[in-house]
C-alpha cells in the first residue's frame, strides 16, 4: 500500500509544484552546462610546432609543408619537427619544445594556455576523471546530510559554494589550481540535483510525478544549446566562457524565494507545527482552503503514525530491504549513462545539424508521449521498452558505423537519442519513487554517482584504447543497455503497483461515496399511521386458492 502522502496532498496540486519544477530544472541545469563546458575549455584543436623568429614571415601551410613531417595517414604531426626545418628529407626529426595552435573552434582555452598536448595530453584526460570523480565522496556524505536537516538546507548551503567556486574558475593562473576549483564546481552542482528531485517528489501524487520530471528533463536541456552556441560563437577564451556561464548560475539565486522544505519529511521528523505552516502556504498558493488543508494533514498524521515512525527511519539505503535494490540500480545506471553521456549528450557520434534537431525533437514527443503510457500500461514497460530500443539501435549503428554507411547513420541517430531519452528519463522517476521518502535524497545522489562513473567510463576507455574504433564503443555500449534491460525485468515495480491500485480505486467508489449512494435510496417513513383498507371476502380467498394451487 502506498503512503497517503503519495496519491493525496493536503495542499492540493497547481502553482506550488510548477515552482518547484522550476527550482529543479534551474538545479538539473546547471549541472548539466558546467559539465559540458569542459569540452570546450578542454578541447584540444589542431596544433603543430612552433615557427622559429627566422621562418615567421612564412604562412602556416607553407611551415607545414616545409618542416612538419607526415605520418602514415597522411596528417602532419602534432608533436615532432625536422632539425633544422629547411633540411627536407634529410634533417632528423625531433619532439617539439613549443606548439602554435588554431583557435579557430574552441578559442583559447586550458589546452593552449599551458601546452596540453603531445606528451602532456594526458592531464587533459585527467583533469576530466578529477571533476568526474570530485562528487562521489560527496554526494555520499552530503545526501545523508539532505535526509537528516532537510532538502531546503542543504540546496542553501550548496548555492553559494556553486556561484563562488563557478566565478573563480576563470581566475586560475596554473592548471593544479584550475583542477581543484573545477572539483569543487563539480562536487557543489552534483549536490544541487539529489535534494531538487526529491523535494519535487515529496510534493507530487504518483500520477503527476512522471509528468513533472518529463518537464524538468527537458526544459532543463534547453539552455545547453543556447549556452554553448554563445561561448563557441565568443571564441575569446575559456575565461570569457566561465563569465558566459555564470548567466544561469546565478538563476540559483531564485531558489532562495521558491523553496520550501518538504511537508512530508516535516512530519516524519517530527515537526508538525513547521510542516502545517508550509502545508498552509502551498495551499493558499494552489487555491485550496485552510478547512481541507487542516483535514488532509491531519489524515497524514494519523496514516504516518498507523505505519510507525521507526519504520520510516530505519530504511535506508544499506538495510536488508533496499540493499539489493541499491546494487543493482547503480549497477542499471552506469551501464545506461556509459552510452547516454557518450552518445546522446557528449554527441560522440558526429552527425550534421539536422539528425542532431530531429533527434532533440523526438525525444520531446517521445518523452511526452510516454507520460498517458505509463498511466495505463505501466512504468516498468516504458523503460524497458525504451531501453530495447536504445540497445537495438546503438548496434545497429555499431554495424553501419563498421561498415561505413554514413548515410544510414543519420536517421539510426534521431531514434537512437530519443530511445535513450526516454529512458533516462523514466528510469530516474523509477529510481525516485521506488524507496521510502526518508531515503530518496540518498537513492538520488547513489544515481547521480553512479551516472558520473559511468560517464567517467564512457570518456577514458575510448582514449586509453585509441586503436579501437566507434563502432567497438557503440557495440559494447549497445550490450551494456541489454543488460540494463535484464536489471529492469528484475527490479522491483512498487510504483507500478501503487498506479494501478490508483487507477482502479478512482473507478471503484469509496466507502463514503457507497453510503452516500444507500442513504439516497432510502425512502423517509410518514409521520402519522397507515390507514388500511378493510379487507373484502374476495382478498381472503386468494391465499386459501394459492395454497391449495
């Protein structure tokens, strides 16, 4: 049986939950932008050695073709030059001392600033696994945090350490320095998602949960584009990038006016005069009245007390109930983010601006369309069958990738990225939903973790592997996802159950509808006594004829 909190709210549904989407999809963001502007500040262009002062006045293809040598695919080198460079044929090639760069895609950025390439290319690839690892110690500890104090505090606490860290990352004068506050960034933005979701599903019904996360994953999408247009069309520099990003950072500032601690997590802590006073000014927001407000709550009081408190309390993530679940819903969202990330946000399969718009649209169709499919057929179908058809297309790209057909490329990708939306996306409203509200900040920050890692995983082993081609990592991306749905047919769907028990409790009539209906058909008895006929010889005879009948 679900919690009266998850299919009934005291303060009704309307204004107040739309702000807290806002909240989560500022929150969601942020997260997702300071993650992506690493490809830009860390992109490395094309390079090659630098001109001596004696050789400046010659242009850069008249350098190369004069004292770059060719490797055997025909590409100059990056990290060698010929001594002396006139020397043709015959000079010695040695390692390059200083390098020139084209700034024609990324701009000046950390590659160029300090000589990231050649044989320093790899803290590139390094300086990406710290800001991918910066936030798994904290996000453990940081979330337990969030299920002691609250979701409200922590976001509080979290927003200055994003604004002040984001803004320092364009002050950095050595690369050690630039690692450590990027860690930061990345430890604080991680922090804002687990408590932003969970605040949002502590304020929803079941039925309007999916809704919710569906428009805050994508509208939480849309500024990425926008942003990333802006610093690719700047090309000032990866300083000038960290001032562009600071625009919807400080949007996190607006939480300060929108959130509000969750009710529920009040309640089951113990606070009820804190959590009607919230529950009060949600429901003045939503047009609900005091009267019906006071009576839900106390409903829920009475629901949570009937349960037991203790039982609340002692579920978390680590106990016999939820251990195995745990496992393997990390497990099921490193495998999922190990191609999501690396082919559907990290674009690691290039493709023209048209594949790429189609596939951004579908997946909002995709996605919206899901929402009525969930209510009727159930949520553990949508993920499965989205996660089918992720794995299904990322090998069938796999097979077109390996045998060159670009052409079959451009339309596997739009289904590809829509498939693989839509099952992020409902899987994190599984994942959410699936554990007590005591542990939902934990169970999120345990995903977000877990996603980071497979992220991690998706970035480095294609560069320690370089021999290796796309169609390997589409190919084993691909029999990751078949796994996942392997892990989805084994999870528990304890939300599927509380829908269709919703479901079919709002067709069957309540125990109050039902004597409402049998008072209506009963019939007011008169006042004054019944007058009877007298009864005649004819009616007499009837019942001694019936009888002898």
């Amino acid at each position: 049986m679900p919690w009266l909190c998850e299919t009934q709210l005291p303060f009704g549904d309307g204004m107040f939950q739309l702000t807290i989407v806002l909240s989560a999809t500022i929150a969601m963001a942020n997260y997702l932008l300071h993650g992506q502007i690493f490809l830009l500040t860390a992109g490395v262009m094309d390079h090659w050695c630098r001109r001596p002062d004696s050789f400046a006045n010659l242009s850069v293809d008249e350098w190369k073709q004069l004292a770059i040598p060719v490797d055997k695919n025909g590409e100059y080198s990056h990290c060698t030059i010929r001594d002396p460079p006139d020397g043709g044929a015959e000079a010695r090639v040695v390692r390059c001392s200083s390098w020139e760069y084209d700034y024609t895609r990324y701009g000046n950025n950390i590659v160029s600033a300090w000589d990231l390439v050649c044989d320093r290319l790899w803290l590139v690839d390094f300086a990406r696994f710290v800001y991918s690892a910066a936030c798994v110690i904290p996000l453990a500890a940081y979330a337990s945090f969030a299920d002691s104090v609250g979701r409200r505090m922590v976001l509080f606490i979290t927003i200055p350490v994003v604004l002040i860290s984001a803004l320092a990352s364009a002050m950095p004068n050595d690369l050690q320095f630039f690692m450590i506050v990027r860690a930061v960034v990345s430890a604080s933005t991680s922090l804002l998602v687990p408590p932003s979701i969970t605040l949002l599903a502590d304020v929803s019904t079941i039925d309007k949960f999916p809704a919710y996360v569906v428009a805050v994953c994508l509208l939480s999408f849309i500024p990425m584009p926008v942003t990333m247009l802006a610093a690719h069309l700047g090309k000032t520099g990866w300083v000038a990038v960290q001032f562009i990003l600071m625009m919807p950072t400080c949007l996190l500032m607006l939480l300060y006016y929108f959130v509000v601690e969750s009710p529920i997590w009040l309640l089951a802590t113990g606070r009820v005069k804190e959590a009607e006073r919230v529950a009060l000014r949600a429901a003045k927001t939503n047009n609900v009245s005091v009267e019906v407000c006071r009576v839900l709550m106390a409903r829920q009081i009475a629901d949570l007390r009937t349960r037991g408190l203790h039982t609340v309390e002692s579920s978390g993530l680590c106990s016999g109930r939820l251990r195995a679940r745990t496992v393997l819903m990390c497990c099921m969202a490193t495998a999922l983010c190990f191609g999501f990330d690396t082919f559907v946000t990290n674009d690691g399969l290039p493709t023209g601006d048209v594949p790429a718009c189609l596939g951004f649209a579908l997946s909002v169709v995709a996605c919206v369309a899901t929402i009525p499919f969930v209510k009727h057929f159930g949520l553990k179908n949508a993920v499965v069958g989205s996660a089918l058809g992720f794995a299904v297309t990322l090998t069938a790209l796999a097979g077109t990738t390996y045998g060159g057909w670009q052409m079959l490329n451009e339309y596997l990708v739009v289904p590809m990225r829509a498939a693989g939306s839509v099952c992020f996306t409902f899987f994190l409203i599984m994942i959410i939903k699936s554990v007590p509200f005591s542990t939902r900040c934990r169970e999120a920050a345990a995903m977000v973790a877990s996603s980071r890692f497979g992220d991690t995983l998706g970035q480095l082993i294609p560069r320690l592997f370089t021999k290796q081609n796309t169609a390997m990592w589409l190919a084993i991306s691909g029999a990751l996802m078949s796994l996942f749905v392997i892990g989805a047919e084994l999870f528990p769907w304890d939300f599927d159950y509380w829908m269709r028990q919703r479901e079919s409790s709002s067709h069957r009539p309540s125990c109050e509808g039902s004597k409402r209906a049998m008072r209506e058909t009963l019939v007011r008895l008169p006042k004054e006594p019944v007058q009877h006929r007298p009864i005649k010889a004819k009616d007499r005879g009837a019942p001694r004829l019936s009888t002898t009948q």
